[in-house]
C-alpha cells in the first residue's frame, strides 16, 4: 500500500512539474525534463546493452556464461523490448511534437513525460532483487491460468520425463498405485508432469521417506512453475500413507543428514 501511494504521488508530482514548465514555457525548465529523461533512459538501455554485449561475445568465442541467468535475462529482455521501445518513443515525440496547440502543450506533452517515466520505471524493477517474484513469478502464473493448467515445467521436454521416470523405476523409487490399469504409466507419469494436471487422486507410490520425497520435489520443482508441494502430492504418496505438507516439511527440517541415497535421487535427473 505504502509503495503504490509512494507511485501515485511521484506520478502526479511529475505532471505538475511537466504542466508548470508548459505553463511558464521556461527554455531551462525543457533543458532540464529532456536531460533528466535522457540521462535515465540512456542509463538503463546501457545495463542491458552491457549484459547483451558480454552475453553475445561469450556464445561466439564459445565461452561460459554462467552471467547470464536466462530465466532472468530473458523476462528482462521482454521488457526492454516492451518498455525500453515505448521510453524511446515517447522521448522522440517529446523532443519533436509541436506545441502550437492547447492540448499538445499540457495535455500530450505531459502524457510522453509520464509514459517515459513509468517506461523506465518498469525497466529499473528489472533490476531489483525481487524482480523474480513480483513480476515473472505472477506473470508466469498467470500465463499457466490462461492456459488451463495447475503448474508447468520449464526445460523438460515429454522424453525429458519419460527418461527421468524409467531411471526412477530402475532405482526402484516409484511405481504405478493400480497395477491393473491398462495406461502406459511411463507414458502417464510423462503427460500428466508435462500437461500440467492433476489427478483425482494420487497416481504414483514413492518407495522413499519424507526427507527423500521433499528432496525429490526440491528437484523438480527447480525446473517448474507454480509445482508447489500441495501439487506434488496431489500426484504422488510415499511410504507413510499418511504424509502431509506440513509432516514432510516438518521431517525435512528436522533431518540432520542428506536423503537417504541422495546420489541415486541425483543421478535420476541425468539424461
């Protein structure tokens, strides 16, 4: 609440600021408004830039770019696409609209300040710490609404599963609740991660203990979206045919050791 009336504020401070200077039509106060807009869109188009710069030179010379966080850089690159474009835009039009009228002098002119300024506004949330859970996380989570499902897997392709569940089989660390279905349940463990669904009930019996099930969902859920572990367990049950959230939660955090065959679990995802 506080940081939405600290926004509303600024906003209305600037259209103040914009339509005393139309107003008074001070040559000082344009100076001014045009240096700040520029300096600052100049200033964050740069950081992009830069990150772009290093990302590109490191791929040609074939190099690690272990910089480059693509589940960051990526939703980053959007925006500067998005609002990086509009910021430069609006800036154009300031430096060139023809304030001979009534309306472009207060109405239009301030209306390209305060889309610059939100523009770049937006672009400097990028680079906040936070950007990750106040703008992809809900974005991605809206995006997975829209499209009818309950989570969503980043990276793994249906093979990617299929291949993970026959390694999981092969440690003995899962199998099919019925055993008399008729479903392929390499194929069903594949489609129901990869389609995003959840059962009316769990499909999957984990041989493993609460801490090897909570270690076992930290790993996929690395690669997925909105896989809480309510979700997770929605899927699969384990050993203790009365696990919970809060009981498995509760096990892991109590656990002065790794998972019981820790190594196996990782060697699992190797494919």
């Amino acid at each position: 609440m506080m940081k939405r009336l600290i926004f509303i504020t600024c906003i209305l401070l600037i259209a103040i600021i914009s339509t005393i200077v139309n107003y008074t039509q001070s040559k000082y106060g344009y100076i001014g408004i045009i240096s700040v807009l520029f300096g600052v869109s100049s200033y964050l188009i740069f950081k992009e830039l830069r990150i772009l710069w290093r990302f590109i030179t490191a791929y040609m010379f074939n190099l690690r770019t272990d910089f480059f966080n693509k589940r960051i850089e990526r939703p980053r690159l959007f925006v500067y696409m998005t609002f990086g474009t509009l910021s430069i835009i609006s800036l154009y039009h300031y430096l060139h609209i023809d304030k001979s009228t009534f309306f472009d002098q207060y109405f239009t002119t301030t209306s390209l300040v305060l889309l610059n300024v939100v523009s770049n506004m937006l672009l400097t949330l990028t680079w906040r710490d936070n950007f990750k859970e106040t703008f992809i996380t809900k974005i991605q989570q809206q995006i997975i609404k829209r499209n009818n499902k309950a989570f969503e897997f980043n990276e793994y392709c249906m093979d990617d599963l299929k291949n993970l569940y026959n390694n999981l089989i092969d440690n003995n660390f899962i199998e099919l609740i019925d055993p008399n279905t008729n479903v392929n349940d390499t194929d069903k463990f594949a489609e129901t991660l990869f389609n995003g669904t959840l059962p009316e009930a769990p499909i999957f019996m984990l041989n493993m203990d609460n801490i090897q099930t909570k270690y076992l969902w930290k790993k996929l859920v690395a690669n997925s979206t909105g896989f809480t572990l309510d979700k997770f367990l929605l899927i699969f049950k384990n050993k203790n045919s009365s696990a919970t959230r809060r009981t498995i939660e509760s096990s892991a955090s109590k656990a002065t050791s790794s998972p019981k065959r820790k190594k196996d679990i990782d060697n699992c995802f190797n494919f």
